[in-house]
C-alpha cells in the first residue's frame, strides 16, 4: 500500500511540475509558423526555444511513444507483467516460509526463482532496441518540430523577463 502512495505521489508530482506547462494543440500544431530555418544558428536558437517552450508536449510524446513501443512488443509487455506480477503475488501469498513436503519454500528462493524466469526473457524481448527506438524516433521528432517551428512573438520578450 505503501509503494502504490509513492507512486501517487510520483505521478502528481510529474502533473504539477512537468505537464502544468502543456500548451494548446493549436498552439503546438500551428502550420501557420512553419519554416524552414535560414541557417544552422537560427534552427539552434529555435530549438532551444521551443524544448523549453513545449517541454511538457515533449514529455508527453516521449511518454506516449513509450507505451506504444511496450504494447506493441509482446514479449516485452509479457516479460514485464510477468516480473511485476511476480513481485506482486510473492510479496502478497508468500511473507512466510511455505513447507513444500521436505524443503522449505521462502521468500528468497520464491524470487530467485522468479529472476532465473523473469530476466532472461526480459533480456530476450529486446529491451535495449525498444529503449534506443523511443530515444531516437522521440528526439529525431522533437528536433524537427523545435526547428520547423518558428517561436512565437512572446520569444521576444523572454530575453528581457531573464535581464530583469
């Protein structure tokens, strides 16, 4: 009960902080200040700008990215469910030490168990291109957005808000 408060209060956390600044789809999506940058000076400077700008659609891209690529790799998605159930369901029915005829079934061993399953296939859905493929697809579609996307008449004034 105690992790699932921590979780709470990680996610609420993350809604204030992060996805406080969401701005307007229309604002985001706003095909009528897309240009092609003039030089590499000006696509940086926008850059700059618009992550700082719309880092809270950002995050929510990259976070949207993620859960398609876990959904959309099976194995990845199984393996996962397996290892968090698995924790789930051992820390649930199995605190005490389980006489098994013989042997003596603990905790430990319960885990071990689980992790000799559990990681292997992990290791085996692919986790590490599943990683790499949501770094590159989200950062190759941030930067094209944050250069294509000329900032706004308020990117003026941000330089005198940061003298002040």
């Amino acid at each position: 009960m105690e992790a699932l408060l921590k979780v709470t209060d990680a996610v609420r956390s993350i809604k204030e902080t992060k996805l406080s600044g969401l701005r307007p789809l229309t604002e985001f999506f706003d095909y009528h200040r897309l240009s092609k940058p003039a030089d590499l000076n000006q696509a940086t400077s926008r850059i700059s700008y618009n992550t700082r700008y719309f880092s809270g659609n950002y995050l929510l891209i990259v976070a949207l990215l993620a859960v398609y690529a876990v959904i959309m790799n099976y194995l990845l998605l199984f393996s996962l469910a397996f290892l968090v159930g698995g924790f789930a369901l051992i820390n649930k029915f199995a605190p005490e030490a389980t006489q098994f005829g013989e042997h003596t079934i603990t905790q430990k061993h319960l885990y071990a168990g689980l992790f000799i399953i559990g990681i292997p296939m992990f290791l085996w859905a692919g986790p590490f291109g599943t990683f790499f493929g949501i770094a590159f697809g989200s950062a190759l579609l941030i930067f094209v957005h944050a250069s294509l996307l000329e900032p706004g008449v308020e990117s003026d004034y941000a330089s005198i808000q940061d003298t002040v």
